[in-house]
C-alpha cells in the first residue's frame, strides 16, 4: 500500500485543483454552483449513506443542531470561494485558500483557549508576509474587484474552519460518510433559500451548466473520498501537507487553460505562504507527538504507582 501513497495523493491534488477551473468556466452564480454542487454529491453519497444508514437513529437533536450550523458554515464557504474565483485570479484564491490550518489554530485559540508556540506563530507570520505580497501584486492588476475577489477567499477560510471546528468536536459518534451527508444537504438547502429568497434563477440552465455543476460534484468529492481512505494509512499532517498542492495545480491548470497572468510578486508570496503553512504542519506533527509521548509518560507513572 506505501507504494500507492503517493500516486493515490498526486491523483487527490489534480482531482482538487480542477475545482477552481470548473468554477472559471462557469457563467452560473456562485450560490447556484454551490447549492448543486451540494444537492449533486449528496446524490453521489446514497449508495453509503444507504449501507450506514442505521446510524441517523444515534443521532441527538443537539447533534442535529450542529450537523445543521455546520451545514450553514460550508455554504458560506462555498459560496463565498466561488464569488471570490470569479473576482480574482485562480492563483490569488487558491494560496489565500490554503492559510485554513492556521486559521484553524487561531480559531482554537480563541474558542478552546489552544496554546501555541513560539516557532508556530513564527510560521503563522511567514505566511502571513506572503498573503500581504500576493495582495500587494493583485494591486498592480489595477482592479478593485481583484482585491475583493481575495477578502472574499479569506472570509471562506474563516468559514471553513467553522464548519471544521464543529465537526472535531461536536460530531465523532458516527460515521464521516452520514456526516458528509448530512452537512452537504443543510449547505445544499441553506443554499437553495438563499437563492430563492434573493431572486436568483434555480433553474433554466443549459446542459453545459449542468455538466460543470456535476465536474464540480465529482472530482473534490473523489479528493475527499481518497482522503478519508488514506487516513487509514497515512497521518493527519501527511493528508494536510499534500492539500498544499492545490495552490499549485490550481494555478498551472489556469495559465494553461485560462490563459490567467501570474506575476512575480504572487509567485514569491504564494512561496511564502506554502512556506509558512509547510513548516506550521511539521510544528503541529511535533507538538502532537511530545503530547503523545507525555501522554503515555503520565500513564506509565499511574500503572507504576
């Protein structure tokens, strides 16, 4: 299985990166992508959802609740990562894009008082050096909705974390594919009486929409499936790491596909930013280890004693 590893990861980041393109391509609203992007891989998830399906009985209303807040964080996500992909370049999106585990970490500060170390708010500010040169270059793009094509991506990124923040630690009863689920669905629906209740069109699409609405579907939901599935063989870091490949592919396939300029400012901040994101993932691998280690160091001393 070691030997797949890294084919299976090299086929998540390509099958990941494609998502913003799909997004380029498309004439919809950004709320219509994402609500079909939700209702459609809702669809591709019944036939699991089917075989697990004893396990909605487990389900509280508190967890209810939450399974429905958090369905109302990833809309947001979605929805404002989509808008921010047709204000501002692929590469821009993408790399702010990638900023969501240190968001993370300062959404665990805040809320679950996490504390943190010196090295890792040094890579927080690495990265943070690099978000303010991409901004700094999409300045020089001379267009007011470039800049808030990357307020919008960041905004997504607080709303991500939200949805994940929810999910560590108010759901961990039942299986990810009923989570999935059920999260898709309330975005999907949250989604649905956004766009009604504004006026914009839920129908009436052509078939090249639809086709974009179901590549959207398709290949982040084949990500996250060969995510979860290599969860089982590889840690949380190695499966974090590897998402940073999204910024890049994301940005190759739009100057290939796109024709989308990228100058050299955004290439040395999107550096930085993979940079600062990299080395803050080997501080929370170590971090996690001597926590471990202490762990069974204090559990060694108990059975001693």
């Amino acid at each position: 299985m070691k030997k797949n590893v890294g084919l299976l990861l090299t086929i998540s980041i390509i099958a990941i990166s494609f998502a913003a393109i799909f997004v380029k391509w498309s004439e919809a609203p950004s709320s219509i992508l994402s609500m079909y992007r939700m209702y459609l891989a809702c669809v591709l998830l019944l036939p699991m959802v089917y075989v697990k399906r004893r396990e909605f009985i487990k389900l509280s209303r508190r967890e209810w609740l939450f399974l429905f807040v958090s369905g109302v964080f990833l809309a947001l996500h979605f929805a404002l990562w989509f808008e921010s992909l047709k204000l501002t370049t692929v590469a821009s999106s993408t790399i702010i894009l990638s900023l969501q585990p240190i968001v993370a970490l300062l959404g665990g500060f805040i809320i679950y008082k996490e504390r943190t170390s010196i090295s890792t708010l040094m890579a927080i500010g690495i990265s943070l050096i690099g978000v303010m040169m991409v901004g700094w270059g999409d300045f020089g793009l001379n267009s007011k909705s470039v800049i808030l094509g990357d307020i919008l991506s960041f905004l997504s990124v607080i709303a991500m974390v939200g949805y994940l923040l929810i999910g560590q630690n108010k759901v961990k009863q039942i299986s990810h594919w009923i989570y999935s689920f059920c999260v898709f669905f309330f975005a999907a629906i949250t989604l649905n009486i956004y766009n009604i209740s504004v006026g914009i069109p839920i129908s009436g699409y052509d078939t090249r929409e639809w086709g974009i609405f179901l590549l959207l579907a398709i290949f982040p939901t084949i990500a996250h499936v060969i995510y979860n599935f290599l969860l089982n063989y590889v840690n949380t870091t190695t499966v974090s790491m590897s998402i940073l490949g999204e910024p890049v592919g994301a940005t190759i396939l739009a100057v290939i596909l796109l024709g989308e300029p990228v100058i050299f400012l955004q290439i040395a901040g999107g550096f930085f930013v993979l940079l600062g994101v990299f080395l803050f993932l080997i501080q929370q691998k170590k971090l996690t280890k001597q926590n471990r280690t202490a762990h069974n160091s204090n559990e060694f001393v108990k059975e001693g004693s």
